[in-house]
C-alpha cells in the first residue's frame, strides 16, 4: 500500500516592483503628507470656508475629477475580474491586469496633477462640511495609494493579499471626492 504523498504549497508569483513603482510610491507619500496637513489647516480654518469663484480652472478640475472617478471605477472591476469576483467577458487576464495596471498609472498622474492645481488654486468647495470630507478622502486615498505601492515594493508577499483591498478604499475615496467636488459642480451646488 502506498502512502499519499502531500505536496508543499505552491508559492505565490508576484510581480516584480519597476522603477516606476518607485516613483509613484515617492509621489503619492508626498501627497498624503501634504493632504494630512491640508486636514489640519481646514479643520483650523473651517469657521472662515474660502470663498469660491467662477473660473474654467474649476470646470476643468471637474471634468478631470469625473474621469479620475470613471478610472476609479475601471480599476475595481479589473482588479476584481481577475479576483474572480466578477465577470471577465471573455478578456484573458493577462489583459486585464495590463489594463489594471496602465489605468492606474494614468488615474494615479491625473488626481496627483488635479489635486496639485486643487491645493494651490481655489478649487475646493466653499461649505465647510464638504471640505472637511473633500480633504479627509484626498489625504485618504493619497496615503493608502502610498501604503499600496509600498507594499508591492518592499512587502510583494504582503501586498498580494493586502493590496486588493487597500485598492478598494481607494476607490472608494476617488468617488467621495467626486462627489463632494465634480459632481457639486455639474448640478451647481459648489
């Protein structure tokens, strides 16, 4: 008779963090700092709310803040299609990861330049309550995008399990943001 033989567990495969992982974990830590901070200036002056004025500037962060939440969006269904947890409609998944990963990057460079132009310039709304949650999901979604890429850089066995859900926050801030800024915006109650 012959004794079953257990094999060891198969090893995860990760990913191999790039030069630009490196960048954008740089980029996004200084942003979250910055955001944190930016938390602490509004809490301290939120009993005088800026006033807001009319320019295209605004318009255009908008409109970028809608296609960062769309990108946010594409980014949760990639990541969980190739989770599993949705449908891949037929895309192998070496795609989806692909258009994971390049949606991210360019989502990642668009809310950095937006909330640059964001924090320098008028572009805030003016009622206290949603820029205390306008600032609080920007540092947010600034600092957990750091904690992501450092994960994949320093921590890829961590971040295989980790990263997935951090993402989800993300996203999650990405369209809180939206909506307490774009979409205030298109229906004019900014």
């Amino acid at each position: 008779m012959t004794t079953p033989t257990i094999s060891a567990p198969r090893a995860r495969r990760t990913r191999v963090p790039d030069r630009m992982t490196d960048a954008v974990l740089i980029v996004t830590a200084v942003f979250g700092v910055w955001g944190v901070a930016l938390i602490v200036l509004t809490f301290i002056g939120i009993t005088k709310p800026a006033f807001i004025y009319e320019d295209p500037k605004i318009a255009i962060k908008a409109l970028g803040s809608t296609v960062v939440a769309a990108l946010s969006v594409l980014q949760l269904y990639t990541m969980e299609s190739v989770l599993g947890h949705l449908p891949r409609g037929g895309f192998k998944m070496k795609t989806m990861l692909r258009v994971h990963r390049a949606g991210g990057r360019v989502a990642v460079v668009l809310a950095v330049l937006i909330a640059y132009f964001c924090m320098t310039d008028v572009g805030a709304p003016h009622t206290p309550w949603r820029v205390a949650i306008h600032a609080i999901f920007g540092a947010t979604a600034f600092s957990l995008l750091a904690l992501k890429f450092g994960l994949i850089r320093f921590a890829p066995e961590l971040a295989y399990d980790a990263a997935p859900w951090v993402g989800r926050v993300v996203a999650v801030c990405f369209i809180v943001i939206w909506v307490s800024s774009g979409l205030a915006y298109y229906t004019g109650n900014l």
